[in-house]
C-alpha cells in the first residue's frame, strides 16, 4: 500500500503532458471523478473529485505521485484549464496546505479565448450591432474564387442545367 509522504514546508511542483479521464460509480470508493496526469506517458499525479460536501484530504505526494482533490463541482473549471492551457503543473505549497493546478507561463491580458469571442459576438448580435453582411476581407481571410460561368454565360445568369457539366 502507497504511504503519503509528508512534505517539510517545501513547494512540490510536477509538470504534465497528458492526461486520462476517469468518471466513476462505486459505491465502495468515495471518488466520483480522477484525471490522471502523465509525463512522458509515466503517471505523475493525481487529481481527485469527491462529492461536494465530502471532505478533502490535505494536498500530498502518495506513490510518487502529485495528489489533489477538489469537490466535484469543481471538475468542469479544471478539465476546462487541462482542455485549453499548456505547459500545466501540479502544484503543492505544503507549508499553507493548498494544492493547485497551474498554468506554467504568465497569459497575456486581454487574450480572446474561443468562449469570450462567441460571448462577445452573441451579444453584438442580440444588440443589432453586427453588419448585415461582410463588405471587406480581413487581411488574413482567404478571397473567395470568382464564380465560373458557362461560354456565352451572361454574368449573373444562372447556368442551363442541360448544357452545364
């Protein structure tokens, strides 16, 4: 059996490159969800759910192994910043007794993840502040192909199904 080896006021920080997702039903195991974290393909940590309202054990090191737990209703937050940061780390600051998951690089301010530029434009769009159509291309926008016509095709005539092909 795996011992918790007590960490003497030391932060413990374990980076991670993978991860394995485990949601679970058992009535013998108090955890309904674990996120296995991987380095290498090598199991570096643990990150637990339990039932909201359970008790969460103190963030420790177990097997070699980062071991945090969370209430389960923290679960979306978390597999959101697994799902959409890089470079990640396991994080213990034994000396407070927190534990963390944490990006490894400072994000710039102002930086539009997917989510806020779909919340933005959704409200635009329920405000009437959008253009009825796009008049110019961005820089970066790929131009899109001159429609090809038939010979002897007036320009906006529709092709003749019979002759087209």
């Amino acid at each position: 059996m795996n011992q918790m080896v007590p960490i003497n006021q030391e932060p413990v920080s374990q980076d991670f490159d993978a991860y394995k997702v485990f949601y679970i039903t058992s009535m013998t195991k108090p955890f309904k969800a674990v996120i296995s974290c991987y380095l290498n393909e090598v199991e570096v940590g643990i990150i637990r759910f339990v039932a909201d309202g359970q008790k969460i054990t103190k963030p420790h090191v177990e097997g070699g192994k980062v071991t945090l737990d969370f209430p389960l209703s923290r679960f979306n937050d978390i597999h959101n910043i697994l799902l959409h940061e890089k470079p990640l780390f396991l994080y213990i600051n034994a000396f407070n007794e927190w534990g963390s998951v944490t990006t490894g690089a400072l994000e710039p301010t102002g930086e539009m993840e997917p989510t806020a530029f779909l919340h933005k434009f959704t409200l635009a769009m329920k405000e009437g502040k959008l253009p009825d159509r796009v008049s110019e291309q961005t820089p970066d926008s790929p131009s899109d192909p001159a429609p090809t016509k038939a010979p002897g095709q007036a320009a906006g005539q529709m092709p003749d199904p019979k002759t087209a092909g």
